[in-house]
C-alpha cells in the first residue's frame, strides 16, 4: 500500500528502512500527496530533491526529527494528476557526520474530491430505489438498510469503479421483511473516504377537524373550508419540523374516509372514497404541492362498534397521514388501493 520504487542497491534499502519511508500515494480533494518520515534514529535533517515524470521539480526539507516521531512532508500536485517521481534522498543523522544518499521511486495520484448528489424526488421508498449522481472517481455504492435497535436487515453494494462521472446511478433493493427506521446510504472514493446520507422515513397523523358532509354527499361546503385551511397549516408546519431535523425524502400525503353503517355497505364505500378524494383535490387545488393519495374504507373500519343502519358520528370521519412511504396494511388501513389525487 506504499506505493515505493524499488531501491537502488541493498545500502539504499537499509538507508530508507532507517530512514522509515512512507507515502501517502493516492489522495483526494484538498488533501495533497505526500513523504511520511518515521526514523528508527534521530535525525538532524533531509532534504528530498523529487523530480517529476515531466520534469519539474520541488524539493522537500525537514530538520529535527526525532526517533520515533512521523513527519509528513507534503508534495504541491495538481487536483486530478497522476505523476511519477524520482526522489534524491539527502540524510544527516544526529549522531556523528554520518551521512546517507540514495534514491526511490514514487508514484502519486491527487484525485479530485468526489461529490455526491441527492435529490429526494429521485427517492421512492415504495418501489425500493434510490437514485443519485455522483462527480469525480468512485470506487462503491454501498446501502444499509436498519431497522430496530439499529440491526441490520440488508446491505446492498454496488462496484462504481466504472461509473462515468455525473451520471445517475440506481441502487434497489428487497423487502427485507421488517420495517426499515433508517438507510445510510454511503459512496467511496478510491481512498477510502466517503460522502452519504442518511434516510429516516417518517410518517405522522395529522390532527384536524373532520369535514362534514351533506347526507350522501361528497361535495365540501364553503362553511367547511376553514377545517380544511387550519389543516393545510399543520400539515406543512409538519414538513417543516421534519425538514429541519434532517429528514431528506419526499412527503405524501395520504387521506382515509370512513362513514357509519347507516346505508349499504356498497353505498357506503362509494360514499367513503369520493369523501375522500374531495379532501384530498381540495388540498392540491389549494397549493399542497406533494403527491396526495386517497382511499375510502367505507363502514369495515369503525371507531365505535354499533349495529347495522346506526347513525354514529365518531365513525364518519377521515385520517391524514404524512408520510415519505405508503403505509402497510393496518387494522386502520386494512387495504392498500391508494389513488393519486389529481
């Protein structure tokens, strides 16, 4: 991993064995390549003539080493270069005039810094992907998927090491089963550095006042708006709040309607669904701009046990959830047909 020429002659390699010669031979962004001293005596100083593959020059010095003690002597390379180097070794030791000259060969490669980009809308939790774009050389994508006490459920790596730079690249992966808490996405460079992002899905109940509506029907009247306008203000209050913790994914908004047994159950699910497709176009129309979805559950969910054809108004009512992800099937959400909102 040193990246060292081989010695010109066995004194060379005893001299530099001494010397304890190192380098740091592959570096990225600010960071510039370098000589490490690590001497198994006291030195009083060196200098290092290094003359590069074309031809220029810098010289290296450094006084006072002690046994023991790592030097870092930086060589000035440009950001994206790759160059050989052939460097004259001039050592005087502090004990007596001993004085020891030899050569090696380097070769050291300043990449530049990687950058990852993220953008939240190329995110979908519900089809198990994650798109992004990565600039500069990187070696591998890598996915960790955790759920609760922060075990693993899946890793999911990805060689990048033939990527083209700027391009997107897509990582997938399988339901592993349990709910997933956290994805800490990490991409490397060639010198072992990273650049991730960690991805917390969050859902959240929104409270509010529950709309109400003329006897079968679904048409939201003026009188109510005020319920649904206290509601827009929570709901991006909540993004907010999320958005300044550090939650990096895309929000939807979900809304669930539920009507009492009075009536058919037929009726009653028609009744449920276009409630809550009102709900969820009145929000868009009035500049919720996310993905809104909507599903009606009809008389199978009730808050409150009755008989059949009971007027109960705890069971007409609606559920907002905020989420970066469908929700599962729950007792509350008993099936999954969510309809986009248009």
């Amino acid at each position: 991993m040193v990246g060292l020429g081989a010695p010109q002659t066995a004194w060379a390699d005893e001299a530099s064995a001494r010397l304890g010669v190192r380098t740091h031979h592959v570096v990225a962004g600010d960071e510039q390549p370098a000589v490490v001293l690590g001497p198994r005596a006291d030195v009083a100083k060196v200098e290092i003539t290094m003359t590069r593959s074309d031809g220029k020059k810098q010289t290296l010095r450094a006084t006072k080493i002690a046994r023991g003690e790592e030097r870092v002597l930086e060589v000035t390379q440009p950001s994206g270069s790759a160059f050989d180097y052939e460097a004259a070794f001039v050592v005087h030791w502090a004990e007596g005039d001993e004085v020891s000259r030899f050569n090696m060969r380097f070769r050291l490669t300043r990449i530049r810094e990687m950058e990852l980009v993220f953008d939240k809308r190329d995110v979908d939790l519900d089809a198990r992907t994650l798109t992004f774009i990565v600039k500069g050389p990187a070696k591998e994508a890598e996915l960790v998927l955790r759920g609760e006490g922060n075990a693993v459920l899946a890793t999911v790596r990805k060689d990048l090491s033939k990527h083209v730079s700027g391009t997107k690249i897509t990582l997938s992966y399988e339901d592993p089963g349990a709910e997933i808490l956290v994805l800490d996405l990490k991409v490397y460079d060639p010198t072992g550095g990273y650049k991730g992002v960690r991805l917390t899905p969050v859902s959240t109940s929104i409270p509010h006042d529950d709309v109400v509506f003329d006897s079968g029907k679904w048409n939201i009247k003026a009188a109510e708006e005020p319920k649904l306008e206290a509601t827009l203000v929570k709901v991006r209050a909540a993004i907010a709040k999320f958005e300044a913790a550090g939650v990096e994914l895309r929000f939807k908004l979900f809304v669930a309607g539920y009507t009492d047994t009075v009536g058919s159950k037929a009726s009653n699910q028609t009744l449920s669904t276009q409630r809550a497709r009102s709900i969820a176009r009145w929000f868009i129309g009035h500049g919720l701009r996310l993905d809104v979805y909507y599903q009606g559950f009809g008389e199978d969910v009730l808050a409150k046990r009755t008989p059949d054809e009971t007027d109960e108004p705890e069971n007409r009512r609606a559920l907002y959830v905020l989420a970066t992800q469908t929700p599962g099937r729950s007792s509350l959400f008993p099936r999954t047909n969510w309809v986009r909102a248009k």
